[in-house]
C-alpha cells in the first residue's frame, strides 16, 4: 500500500502467514504483524493441528524457526511474543533464543459484580460472552484539542486537566512511556522514535472519519510541564469485552482512579458488558488504581523479544576511536584505532 495511504487508513497491510503443511495436509501456521517503524513484528497467531504420529511442539517449534530465518530478509531487528506463564510452549520460545523482559497482566471488570456504575436504564444490560484478549488492537484517534463537555471538572478536580488526545501529544506521549517503563524494557523494545511509538500505541496521526474510528476514544491529561497520563477507550462492537488502556505518570498518581472510574462511565453508557485492561508488571500505580476500581486479575502473560542479527553485506574500515584530546580527557593518548 502506497504510504499516503497508509497514512490515511488504519490498515496494516504488513502481516504475513506462514503454513506447515505435509502432502496438502495442514500440521500448523503462523502469523506476524509488522510495526509502524517495519523493523520489528509481532507474533500473532502460532498454532499447530492435533496429529497422530507428529507432535505439536515439533510443528510450533518448525514455525518459529522458519519464521526467524525470514525475518532478515524483512529488515526484521526483533520480533516480539507474548506467551502465557508458565505454560510447557515457552520453552519452545526459549530454545529459539527468545528472552523474557516483563510480563503483562489482564484485569477484568465485571459490571454484575460490586459495579459502581450504573448505565442508563434505556441500554440493554447484555453482558458480553467469553472472554478473548485480542492479540493486535487497532488504535485510532480523535481529533479535538478540547475538554470533552460531559466532563464535570467540578465533581472531578483531579480530571480538569483531561483533554482529547491531538497529534501535538506525540512527543509528550513518548516522554509519558519513558517515564513509566524501566530501562531494561525500553532497551527490549527500542520505542526510540516519538511518531512510531505514537502509531504503535495510538494508531493514525491524522483525524480520521467516525466509521473508521470504530469509537475509539483517546485522552490524555495535560498537567503543563508533561503529560500526566494516557487513557484510550476502545467500545465493543460484538459480543465481546471493552477494553481500556491507561498509563500513569509516577508523580501523578492521583490521576489513576478518577480515570479509571471516568473510563468504565463511558463504556458502561454504550453497552453494559466486561472490561478488561492489560497492564505491564511494573505499573503499580495502575495496577493498584485497577484493584480498588473493582477489576479482578485473569490472566499473566511473559512478554518475549528475540534479537535478529543481520548478516552485513560490506566490509569496510570504521572509525573504532577518533582523537581523544579533542574532547579535553587527558592521558589518554592521541593515536588514532581502526578496526575491522
């Protein structure tokens, strides 16, 4: 797909399948997402058929691999899984090279238990049926730059600062992911371009139609000197759960919970059903914010990242150390090192 088009429709063209099969016979498949950034995919689906005389793990562990030999050919750094804990399957991961960074949790709100939300009695209260946490979530965005007017900033004053989400957030946004997650994850992921991390998290830059939103609806609360967090609202449009994402900057802890109970409000206002949040380890604000709200833990889940080493296709000299009384460090000497 052209970029100006990409650029326009929430699509990512960029997944890619893969199918084991023997003698027109379906043993498995896998499946990738590829990032805004197109260095880095996500896996998906990884599945393989019950077989009598082959084992499953030796179909899971042939797609993978296969999947890491295509890869370079991609311009692929890193690929990223997301397995559930302590499961027998991640050993598989495990024995292909991938290495554990954090874990994410899944917390489900159900409005039938303990709700402190009541929807409006003209909205059919059908609860959604199973729970399935998708593993890719589209995310797009709206457009205005204005305090949405069914907020009363009165009843919440920790909320006066809400705003919906505009594309000037971009920088503000990553700064926000910088200030929460810990260095050994931002050095797993390498989120280190603002507009790229913004596509990953938020979807489109650009303002785009209602039918394509799908009612999305992102916030954040702009204290002045930084963003004091990130909530995206992502309505239900089957018989499945809403979803609601929120990221709490550390010295703005009292924005969790009236977000939070802001997030359920309009939710609930659409379809009353379940809602379910993933939350990193490391979030304890958000996790704490999430308990007292009335959300139960489900479900923990390892977050897997695999490093690809790309074969380079030139030898050359590089400058391994320039002079270093340039910079004023004495006693180091002055000669110049190359290597190979």
């Amino acid at each position: 797909m052209p970029r100006f088009l990409r650029n326009i429709f929430p699509l990512n063209p960029a997944s890619r399948t893969w199918i084991c099969e023997d003698h027109w016979r379906i043993l498995g498949f896998a499946q990738v997402q590829e990032r805004p950034s197109h260095t880095m995919w996500d896996i998906s689906y990884l599945a393989s058929m019950v077989q009598r005389n082959l084992s499953g793990d030796e179909v899971l562990m042939a797609l993978i691999e296969y999947m890491l030999e295509m890869a370079p050919g991609h311009g692929i750094l890193r690929v990223f899984a997301k397995v559930e804990d302590e499961i027998p399957e991640q050993e598989l991961f495990q024995r292909a090279g991938f290495q554990r960074y954090a874990r994410e949790l899944t917390y489900v709100y159900d409005p039938n238990v303990g709700a402190q939300f009541i929807a409006p009695s003209n909205i059919d209260p059908n609860v959604g049926a199973q729970f399935i946490a998708p593993s890719n979530i589209d995310t797009n965005i709206g457009s205005q730059f204005i305090a949405p007017s069914n907020i009363d900033t009165t009843q919440n004053p920790n909320l006066s600062s809400l705003r919906r989400w505009n594309r000037h957030h971009v920088w503000g946004l990553h700064q926000l992911y910088r200030s929460v997650t810990p260095q050994r994850v931002q050095m797993a992921e390498m989120l280190e371009n603002s507009e790229e991390f913004a596509k990953l998290t938020v979807g489109s830059l650009r303002p785009l139609p209602s039918p394509l939103s799908r009612g999305r609806e992102n916030y954040v609360c702009d204290v002045g000197v930084r963003l004091g967090a990130w909530l995206q609202l992502c309505p239900s449009h089957g018989s499945g759960p809403h979803q609601l994402s929120l990221v709490v900057h550390p010295e703005h802890a009292e924005l969790a919970e009236p977000l939070l109970q802001f997030g359920i409000k309009k939710l609930q206002e659409k379809s009353v059903r379940s809602i379910y949040c993933q939350v990193h380890e490391y979030e304890s604000i958000v996790i704490a914010a999430l308990r007292n709200s009335g959300f139960e833990h489900t479900t923990t889940r390892a977050m897997l990242v695999r490093h690809i080493a790309l074969l380079a296709t030139r030898q050359r000299t590089v400058p391994a150390l320039e002079q270093r009384v340039v910079y004023g460090v004495k006693g180091l000497g002055t000669v110049n090192s190359r290597q190979q």
